[in-house]
C-alpha cells in the first residue's frame, strides 16, 4: 500500500471504515447468497427441509430437461434479437441526435421516455394495442393484410413480443452511451475526412466508428448480460405457456423455486445463469483489472 | 456540424419525429385511454376526441383499495433504497477517489464483478433466510435488494465526480483543523450534489419499477405499486382496462417527470459509472 500522506493510522482506516458500508451490503446481499447457490446445486433443497447431498444429480437433471433446453434456447434467441435490435436503433438515434437537429433536449427526452416506464406498465402498454382481433394495431396489420401478431397462442409470436418489450424500454440505454461517446469524437477528425473528399459513410466507417467502439463494446456486453436475465416480460405475457414452450432461464428458475420447490434444479440454473454472465464480461472485467492495476 | 441542405433537414426531422412516435406513442395512448370511458377503450378505430371522465380512477380506488397503501410502500422503499444507496456510494466512491493500493484495487474490481450477477440469483438462499429471519413482506428487505444491486454503480459515479474536485479545497479545511465529517459536509458534498443526484436517480427509477424481488418478497403488507398492477394484469376474469391504465398513470407520472427533468444526469451517471468502469 502507498504511504499515506497523513499519518500512519488514518492512511489505512479511513478508507477501510469508509468502504465498509457499501462492501458488507453486497457481501451479504450478492456474493456470500451466490456462493451458497452453488452449494445448493449440488443439494436436495425444499423449502423447510433439511438438504441433503446428492452429487450432481441436480445437474443431470437439469441437462436432461428438454423443458431448460428449450427456455436456453429461448433465452439467446430472445438476447440475439434484443440486442442486436437495440444496438441498430440505438446507434441510428445516436448518430441523428449528434447532427443537426432543432429542440435537440427535447427530442433527447422523448427518446428516453420509456427509461422510466416500469415492466408492468409497458407490457399492459403493448398487449393492449396487440391484443388478438381487438387491439388497435392488431386491427391495422388485419387491414393492411399483414396478419396479427399470434401473441397468446404461438410461441414464436410470444417471445418475439417479448424482444419487442425489450427492445422498447431499453433502447434509451444503449442510445444514450452511443449518443454521450459521440459526442466525444473530436469534430476536427471529422472535418479533415470530409476535406479529403471521404463521404458520410466513409466518415462514419473509418472516423467516427472506430472512435466510439470501445462504448459501443461495452453497451453491446452490458445489455447482452442484462437481456438474458428477461423474466417480467414473459412472465406477465404467457408465464411461459403454453405448455413451457415460451420459458426463458429466469422463468425456469423461478418456476423451479417458487411453483415447484425444487430448490437443488433452480439452483444450478441460477449457477448457469452466472457462469455464463461472467464468461460475457471476462474481456471487459480483463481490461478493467488491467487499468486498476495500472494505477496502483 | 454544418446544416444540412432542405432535403437533408426534412429526412432528419422527418426520421427524429418517427422515432418520438414509436418511444411515445404508447404511453401516451396509456395516458389519454385512462381517461376514456370504459365502453370506448377498444372501440375502433380508436376515436381522438371524447369525453374525458374519471371513472377509472373511480374504479380503481373502489376495487382496488390497496393501490393507495401500495404505491405509499413503493415510496417508501423507493426513499429507503436511495438513501441508503447515494449515502453508502458517496463514502465509497471518496475512498476509491482519494486513496490507492491493492487491497482496494481488489475491493473495487469486486465491486465490479458482482454487478455481472443476475439479481434473480439471490432470491433463492434469501427466500428461505427472510422467511426464518421473519422478514418477509417488509420494507427493509426490498430496501437492502435494491441498495445492494445500485450500490456499485451509484459508488462509480460519485468517485468519478469526487475525483473531479480539487484536492487543495479539502486540504485547506484540513490545515484549518476540519476533520472528516466535517470536510464531507461542508466541502464534497456541495460540489458533488449533481452526482448525488445522478446516481441517486438510478437507484430511484429501479426501486420505483422493480418487479421480481417484489413479487418473491412481499404479498400484502409491502407490496409495491408494480405487483399490484401485475394482479390487475393478471385477473381470470377480464382485465379491467381502464382501471390498469388508471393506475399506470398515476405510477409512472412522478417517474417519467423526474426522467424528463433530469436528462442531463442520467447522461452523465451513465457515462461515469458504465463506460468508465
């Protein structure tokens, strides 16, 4: 440890007593919870019974589940989707928004709307204008010959509204850092492209582009972490029906937990869950150890 | 950037206005359907002018009359969960701004590690520990969820916006024999204020919406806003529309006008506490 500059005792336990507060709460709330889990998996676990130690028989299960293959399998097509749809909108907002435009805070704050929307609302929100045969959108695409959205019926249909849900209350999310790490790209870069005869794409492409990458990388990892925690949105929409055919992880966690008391199965799911998180994060929590490290 | 030509104006604006439409457009249409008579809330197409009446919100008080108790536990939990959040992250973050070394080199890339861990994870050794603690259904629960899941983002933000204010101040009132306490109040959290209130919000919109730990832990005496709104949602006997849109209106009224408000925060929180990790 650095010297401290002022006086041997309050160098160390000053930051130790300041850092406590915050350090005990995910302690006890995040990190001793997740390592129980773990125990867990490999446990007969019930609600109000003592568990039992089974091996891997937990995990066996588990992988021998065509019902958590499906929610798996559910799961990344709905992140794929989520994602991938949030990062094209989100960029094409950013890339608008950093270029003229008049009421700029003000157009910026409408985008960001749904931010504050809560899960409940927004999916009362979609299934009101989606609801078969009555639904005002669901009427317009009957009329425009398009065909409804089969929401409550097909499965594909379902999940498909579930990634619309998500694409819509966190768009503003991966808009907002494109937008902020635009406007960090030094214009003059820019000017001189466009100078030297380089068209809009090719500005973008070969300037501006690799300039807000490394946001663009970080938005793309934190929201694939977060999509594939999905849960209210299909819960409230099919609670993963029918016939589990729309179950996600999270659903199938809960449901294993809290419907079926199968404590030992929901927690090697959850273990899964977190496994798969942090291989996710590995480049990013990489690079941030390495820039700690480097101010030390 | 230079202004573009009239063809280029229109297709921007043209485009800005589409985009407002798909992000607004339902919460409007939620907004204004709250105030539709109940007959004409699907009647199509959807009539622009009407009436506006009250008896949603009528409704939703006379069969809902646990809405009111439950959107007062959202703010209580709400209040709770930031203060405890921006008061824990603020020392937090003076720490990791002011001091170095690899025990807190360690602690801070912790702090990071735990925020890549879905927070549906914990419900499953909490559930069976609040129930022995006896504490389901209470406010604290949902309070220390909520600190527990922000507190790391909340604690980036303020040791970006802390590091941002002149040591020489602090040692100042140091030389004038301030002690920590002291230096904190009169000092940093003056000049941190727009950071309190940055990471503060966070914390806030996710308390105010939260849905799974509030659906896990609480039933009746701490249920929030949100859960009552999902039985709305969820009744077997027909959702009662106008009443669910009664009730969405009212939560997200406050929310929604402290997003618009504060955009400026919510900008410069993201920034800190993601990007920067």
């Amino acid at each position: 440890m650095r010297a401290a500059p002022r006086g041997k005792l309050s160098g160390v336990a000053t930051p130790v007593a300041l850092l406590t507060p915050a350090q005990l709460l995910l302690l006890a709330v995040i990190l001793l919870p997740s390592i129980y889990v773990g125990w867990m998996s490999f446990q007969r676990a019930t609600f109000g019974a003592e568990p039992v130690f089974i091996g891997f028989a937990n995990w066996q299960a588990l992988l021998a589940d065509r019902v958590f293959w499906r929610a798996a399998k559910n799961t990344f097509m709905v992140v794929l989707a989520v994602v991938y749809g949030e990062l094209a909108l989100g960029l094409a907002l950013a890339v608008l928004m950093a270029g003229w435009m008049p009421m700029k805070k003000t157009f910026i704050a409408l985008l960001i709307a749904p931010y504050a929307i809560n899960e409940v609302s927004a999916v009362a929100m979609w299934r009101y204008v989606l609801e078969p045969d009555i639904g005002m959108v669901s009427w317009a695409l009957i009329q425009l010959g398009i065909g409804q959205l089969d929401w409550s019926a097909d499965p594909t249909d379902a999940l498909a509204l579930a990634a619309i849900l998500g694409i819509w209350t966190h768009t503003p999310f991966t808009f907002l850092i494109l937008y902020a790490a635009l406007q960090g790209v030094p214009a003059e870069l820019q000017e001189a492209a466009r100078v030297d005869g380089a068209g809009a794409w090719s500005v973008f492409r070969h300037v501006t582009l690799p300039f807000i990458l490394p946001a663009l990388l970080v938005a793309v990892m934190f929201r694939t972490i977060t999509a594939m925690r999905i849960f209210s949105e299909v819960w409230l929409l099919t609670e993963g029906g029918p016939a589990r055919m729309t179950e996600v992880l999270a659903v199938y966690l809960y449901r294993a937990a809290f419907r079926y008391h199968d404590f030992g199965l929901a927690s090697a799911t959850a273990l899964s869950m977190v496994v798969l998180s942090l291989l996710i994060a590995a480049p990013y929590l990489l690079a941030a150890w390495r820039r700690m490290a480097a101010h030390a | 950037m230079p202004r573009p030509r009239a063809f280029g104006r229109v297709w921007r604006l043209s485009a800005a206005m589409i985009a407002v439409a798909w992000s607004v457009f339902p919460i409007v249409l939620v907004v204004l359907s709250s105030f539709r008579p109940q007959r004409d809330i699907f009647r199509i197409p959807p009539s622009l002018i009407f009436s506006p009446s009250l008896d949603n919100y009528a409704r939703l008080f006379r069969d809902w009359p646990a809405f009111l108790p439950d959107m007062l536990n959202s703010v209580i939990v709400t209040a709770g969960a930031t203060l405890m959040t921006v008061g824990f992250a603020t020392i937090a973050g003076y720490a990791y701004a002011r001091h170095a070394g690899r025990w807190l080199n360690l602690s801070a890339f912790f702090m990071v590690v735990v925020r890549m861990i879905p927070p549906i994870v914990v419900t499953l050794p909490l559930f069976p520990l609040v129930s022995f603690l006896r504490l389901n259904d209470t406010h604290i629960v949902l309070v220390l969820l909520y600190s527990a899941f922000f507190v790391s983002l909340a604690t980036w933000i303020m040791r970006a916006f802390i590091a941002a204010v002149p040591r020489e101040l602090e040692e100042a009132a140091r030389v004038d024999g301030a002690h920590l306490g002291h230096i904190f109040r009169h000092v940093i959290v003056p000049l941190v204020a727009n950071g309190m209130l940055a990471a503060g919000l966070f914390v806030a919109v996710y308390a105010w919406n939260e849905f799974v730990f509030a659906l896990v832990f609480t039933t009746r005496n701490a249920r929030t806003a949100p859960l009552v709104m999902s039985e709305m949602l969820s009744t077997t006997d027909g959702v009662d529309w106008g009443v669910l849109f009664a009730a969405a209106t009212i939560q997200l009224a406050p929310v929604l006008a402290c997003v618009l408000a504060a955009q400026r925060y919510v900008i410069a929180g993201l920034t800190a506490g993601a990007v920067k990790g």
